[in-house]
C-alpha cells in the first residue's frame, strides 16, 4: 500500500506541476491517503500531506492547506525525522506568513532550525532561508534581517563555491530587501554577487 501511496503521489504531482489540474491533484492525494489509512505514520505521508496542501492552497483553499501542513509537521514529529521537520516546518511557515501571520511562521522557522545542530546542507538551507526572507519581503521586514534570515545559505554558498537556483533566488530576495527599502548602493554591492543560474 506505501508503493501504491507512492505512486499515487507521483501522479497527483504530475497533474499538479505538468497538467496545471490542482483538483484533480486533490482527487489523486486523496486516493494516497487512503492508501495509507491504517499504517503507521512514516515519511509516506508527510510526503502526501505536503503534496496535497500545495494543490490546496492553488485552489485558494488556505484552511484546509493549512491543517494538511500542520498535520505534515506532527507526523514528522512523531517520527523524530530531523531533517523532514526541518523543511516541513519551512513550508508551513512560509504559508502561514503568507496568510498574515509573521510572528507564527517566525516561531516555525525557529522550530526548524532548532531540530538541526550545524546546517542541514545546502539544499535545505536555501530552501528555508528562500521561504524564510520571502516572507520577511511580504511583511516589508528591514532589509538587515532579511539578509541575517539568509546568512547560513549565503555563507555556505561563498564557502563552497555554490551556485544554484533556489540559492540564487535567496541572494535576489536579499538584493529586493535593499531595493525595497531606497538603499539602492547596498542592493548593487550586493547584486554582483547573484550570477545567472544555469541550474
């Protein structure tokens, strides 16, 4: 039933990110859910959860995205799954800070990061510090603590020479946070740093 899950999964991705159909992503979400009724919580169905609150919130259906992400972030948990925390934690955050509330998706973020001693790599990293100052430019954060919600990425970024799209994406929102707030010579010093992506 976890492969069928799986599988299902796999489709209601492709009708969400290819076909552009989020109910019909709903619909197949479902199905894997019920695939999974029964069976012990695992990565399975965080996985599904995440899948079907990003249809829902393509629907504009933010209430029920939200319990989905919620229930996502308890199922990882009960699984003491460091890493799935991290980043569904993340995602959860960014929707909440989306629907207005800065200082919960603030306290998710800190919850995410205290599940990781260090850093959680740099795919995880950029992927949280590009929700986390997402969030800090929709609620018009200054542009220093968007550039500190980004620090981890960008150091881990110079470090190792790295370049790629969610990273460049996290330098481009520190750049916009300087924009954003007149500060035109501190965006450009910093812009020289955003090379095109190729990733």
């Amino acid at each position: 039933d976890e492969q069928a899950a799986r599988v299902i999964r796999r489709a209601a991705q492709v009708a969400w990110l290819v076909r552009d159909d989020p109910e019909a992503a709903v619909v197949l979400a479902d199905r894997a859910l019920d695939r999974l009724a029964g069976h012990p919580v695992g990565a399975a169905l965080v996985h599904v959860l995440d899948q079907r609150a990003n249809a829902l919130m393509d629907l504009a259906r933010y209430d029920e995205a939200t319990i989905d992400l919620q229930g996502a972030l308890d199922a990882c948990a009960e699984l003491d799954d460091d890493a799935l925390y991290f980043q569904t934690a993340a995602t959860l955050a960014w929707h909440v800070g989306h629907l207005g509330d800065l200082a919960a998706a603030l306290d998710l973020f800190r919850r995410a990061r205290s599940r990781v001693a260090g850093t959680a790599g740099p795919w995880r990293e950029a992927n949280l510090a590009m929700m986390h100052t997402d969030v800090l430019l929709q609620h018009h954060r200054p542009p220093r603590e968007v550039e500190e919600a980004a620090r981890i990425v960008l150091d881990l970024g110079r470090e190792w020479q790295l370049d790629f799209h969610l990273l460049t994406l996290v330098k481009a929102n520190v750049v916009e946070a300087y924009l954003d707030a007149g500060r035109t010579g501190d965006a450009a010093a910093r812009l020289v740093d955003v090379p095109r992506s190729h990733s």
